[in-house]
C-alpha cells in the first residue's frame, strides 16, 4: 500500500469485541473503518458514503438478516457491486462458503483459525491490483 | 456383527438393537445351535446423538470467545498498543498459545461431532497426492526442525492425480506427521513414503519414536485414547487424531495398518482406492 493511500473498509460484525479488535488492527495499517451490527445499518453507511472499498463482513448479524443477505444486495446494486468482500465468520459450513463465493465475495476465513495481520495482508493484496487495474 | 442392526416390525418400523450371541453345544460339546440375544437401544442412541448435538454446539459457541482473545493477544503481542517487557511477552505467548491449542482442541471436537452425526460432506476433486504431502511437511518442517527431527520423503515419481477430498486427505497426512514429531524423542527421524500399488495408493508416515505398548494397541483408534507412554510426556494430545483418520477413512472407503514396538517406533499405513472418493453431500465439511 503506498504511505498516504487510506482505504475505507466498512465492518459489519455483530460481536462488539470482535468489532473493536477488527477496527483497532485496521486503523493501525492505516484503514479508514466504518462498523455496523446489521444488514441496516451496513446499508445506510453505503448509501450515505460513496468511497467504500473494501467490506469485511461476519455471517450472523444483529437483526433478521444474515451476511448472505446482505451479499446479494450488494451484488445486486450496479454502485456496489465491485466493492470486494472478505467474509470472515466462525460458521464455516460448506454450504455456506460455496453460497459466498458463488455469489462474488473474494475470500472466506474462519475467524478463530486467522491472525487480523494476514487477513488484513491479503485484504491489502487485493486493494492493490484492484488499484492497478483502474490505472 | 455390524454397529448399526434395525430389526423390522410388521408395520415397517425400525428399530436399532445391539446384539450379542452364546452357541448351545450338547454333551458331546457340538456346536447344535446358537442363541442370539437383541436388545432394543433407541434410547441409548437418542442420547448419544444429543450429546453429540450438544458437543458440536457449545464448539461451536466456543469459537466467537476465542477469536476475541485471539485478536487481542495478537495486537498485544505486535505491540499496537504499546512496548512490553521482556516478561509481559513471555506471558502473553502463553497466553496466544493456550488459545490456539484451546481453538485446535474445538476444531477437533467439531470435526469429531460432524462425523459421528454424519453431517460432513466429501467433495472429491482431481487432487496429487505428491502436493498434499509437501504442503503438510512444509507446514510441520519448523516445530521438527526444533527437535532436531529428520524428515525423509520418498515419493513415487510421476504418480497420477487421484479424485480425493485434499480436505480430508490434508487432515489425514497432517495428524499422522504432528503424531511422528509429537512422539518422535529429539533427533530422531521420520520417514514419509507414498508409492501406487495396483489398485491403490499406499501412504507411510514411520518414526523411531516412542511407540505404543502392546497392550494398549487395540484401543489405537478409540476415541480421547492416549497411551500411558505418551500421557507421561506430553500433556497436549487430545486423542481425537487418529480417530477422526480411521472415521475418514472407514467413510471414504480407505484403510488404515500400524506396526508398532514400544521405544522403537511406529509406523503407518495409509491406504486409498485408486479409483478415490465418492461425493457425499453433507451440511458441515470437516477441519
């Protein structure tokens, strides 16, 4: 990542722990972070801010809706449909996994099996040749 | 007699019953029949599926806990929220290393759930063999080469793809091989063969470690088994490896041998049908 380039990443994750942990390791790699707990209010970030890059999405969420809801919205919208997606959730079933990446997000993690450094490393590699592919 | 008996009523109803058989000899001592005693054990496996429910749930609970001290140890750890002593470290790499043997303690616990409720898939696809193995000794090579431990591979050149879950089979060559170097006392040696022989492929993980005595061999693949040698040195086993291997193997149409002399060494034989793996759609996938 070049020195001044901050990405935005928004951070739908239920758990608040996990939520705090996710947006301090972010921040300290030079990430701009929004968090949201629900499907709703993920949405209303991307409505009301047009710069997100990046989305680090969790399954079970607060609310009615799951992650795999809100992947299909994005997908479906011609403005998100490009932001690339880093699911990371402890409900690693196949079914689901072959669901996300079926659907278009680029990776899939089970959070208790991953640092945030390499998560965030690779989030960084794909940021990166997104990058130089709009060059 | 096989595990899984029903007997059928008239109206079609199955019922799982455990059987077990006497013969009836006359005096002469000839075998002239034989009683077979069943006994009806609904009951008995509605709770054992509940309990496996059960253990597969709270793994699963347990994982969101785990992430969280996880994550913070490691922020801790890099520093991000401020320079640590000497000590402080030393603590916390205990800390960071109690999680992750507690998070490989629920991944196999989970994995042992999937496959006594049945609910693990195999997805079989054209796999090497070769690849899976050098994968898992370049994983395991840092934690061997702390024991001084030799690991030796010879592998058959230019073996063919096979249709394998790598999953499945990764899991397999991963516990066979942490085994070797787990048991394997400082500068010893394991050796890694994989060789096609006629209809199958034939994987051997062998050591000159500390063996398994005689009289514990029988109950090798039993499950949370650990034999009295290893209990006295190691604490961390859990005891689940080599029955999640024979369970694998046992639904996926593989077989698994052993020899085995205490103080010695052990070696393992691995073997899987040529022909691979038949897909099986399940809910969960396993590791």
């Amino acid at each position: 990542m070049e020195k001044d380039q901050k990405y935005t990443v928004l951070v739908v994750e239920d758990e608040i722990p996990l939520q705090n942990a996710i947006r301090d390791k972010l921040e300290t790699n030079n990430f701009l972070v929004l968090t949201a707990r629900s499907v709703e209010q993920a949405e209303k970030h991307l409505q009301d801010v047009d710069n997100i890059d990046v989305v680090w999405l969790d399954h079970y969420l607060i609310g009615g809706e799951t992650g795999l809801d809100f992947l299909v919205k994005l997908k479906n919208n011609k403005n998100w449909k490009k932001i690339p997606v880093f699911v990371v959730s402890n409900t690693a079933t196949t079914t689901k996994v072959a669901s996300y990446l079926t659907l278009g997000a680029d990776k899939y993690y089970t959070k208790s099996d991953y640092r945030l450094e390499q998560i965030i490393s690779d989030i960084e590699v794909i940021m990166k040749s997104e990058k130089e592919n709009e060059k | 007699m096989s595990k899984n008996i029903v007997l059928k009523t008239e109206q079609g109803e199955e019922i799982p019953v455990a059987d077990s058989a006497a013969p009836l000899k006359n005096k002469k001592n000839e075998v002239i029949g034989c009683v077979v005693v069943f006994r009806d054990i609904t009951k008995e496996r509605e709770v054992d599926k509940a309990k496996t429910e059960f253990v597969s749930l709270a793994s699963h609970q347990l994982r969101t806990p785990l992430s969280s001290i996880n994550w913070y140890a490691e922020m801790l750890i890099d520093e991000d929220a401020g320079k640590l002593n000497k000590q402080q470290k030393e603590y916390l790499a205990e800390i960071y290393k109690g999680n992750q043997r507690m998070v490989g303690l629920v991944n196999a616990l989970l994995d042992v759930s999937r496959l006594e409720m049945g609910t693990f898939s195999i997805e079989p696809e054209k796999t090497s063999f070769t690849k899976l193995i050098e994968e898992q000794i370049k994983e395991q090579e840092p934690s061997a080469k702390k024991k001084k431990i030799e690991i030796s591979e010879k592998i058959e050149k230019d073996l063919p793809e096979i249709n394998i879950d790598p999953k499945l089979v990764g899991m397999i060559i991963q516990n066979l091989l942490s085994n070797a170097i787990k048991y394997t006392p400082a500068g010893g040696k394991i050796d890694i063969k994989l060789l096609k022989k006629e209809d199958q492929f034939e994987f051997i993980v062998s050591d000159n470690g500390m063996g398994i005595p005689k009289k514990q061999q029988d109950k090798l693949f039993s499950k949370m088994f650990r034999a009295d040698n290893v209990r006295k040195t190691d604490t961390e086993g859990t005891g689940l490896g080599l029955y999640i291997i024979k369970s694998i193997l046992d639904n996926t149409g593989g077989k698994i041998t052993y020899k085995s002399e205490q103080n010695k060494g052990t070696e393992f034989h691995v073997f899987i049908p040529i022909s691979g793996m038949k897909k099986k759609k399940g809910t969960k996938e396993l590791g």
